[in-house]
C-alpha cells in the first residue's frame, strides 16, 4: 500500500488539472502522488460511479487523502497542499499575500477564463 496521496486528473480537462500540476512542481511536491489519468469523453471515466461517489460533479482535479477523504476543486486542494505540505508557501504566507493571491486568482477567473 502506497502512502502516497492519489490524484484523478485529465489532461484534456483544460485548465484546472494543467494548473494544479504547476502548483505541485512549483511547491515541489509533485514526485508525492499516484495520479490516475480519466479519458474526459462526455462518458469517460469521470462520469463513472466511481468517480462521481468521490467528486458528485464528475469532474478533475479530485484528491483522494490516505485517510479516504476526498477534496475536489482545483484551488481548495491547492490550498490544502500549501497549508500541509512543506516547503514555502505558494498561496502566500502572511494575510495580505494570501488576501491578494485570492483576489489575483480570483480576477484570473472571472475576466480571463470565464
């Protein structure tokens, strides 16, 4: 048994996985995962029972912790790994550099990528 955390992830699944990859390498922390590539058709994997019983939206990024636990989204398990794992702190590591890494990510979001 493997103690390293799982990850269910797609490359075609742009750009959340793509994005949460770089995190991992900028934080160093990549070499720490057993990853699971989907094939993303609309009746790929993802939309497969075993999929949607971890993450109800069918989608990647999902991260299986070694307790069994699950945490989907792309910037809530980046926040995790930031918090948990060692190394500098990517997301900031005091409240104004977390603030504006949030309103950043945020503005990314909504005038860029939506």
């Amino acid at each position: 048994m493997s103690d390293k955390l799982h990850l269910f992830t797609s490359p075609s699944a742009f750009p959340n996985p793509q994005r949460l990859r770089l995190f991992m390498h900028e934080k160093g922390i990549a070499d720490r995962f057993e990853e699971q590539v989907y094939n993303m058709s609309p009746v790929g994997e993802q939309r497969q029972w075993k999929h949607v019983k971890m993450n109800p939206w069918g989608e990647t990024p999902t991260l299986k912790m070694a307790d069994g636990t699950y945490i989907a989204e792309t910037d809530a398990i980046a926040r995790y790994l930031d918090q948990s794992m060692p190394g500098r702190k990517i997301m900031g590591e005091t409240a104004m550099e977390q603030g504006l890494d949030t309103m950043w990510g945020n503005r990314i979001w909504v005038h860029v990528l939506y």
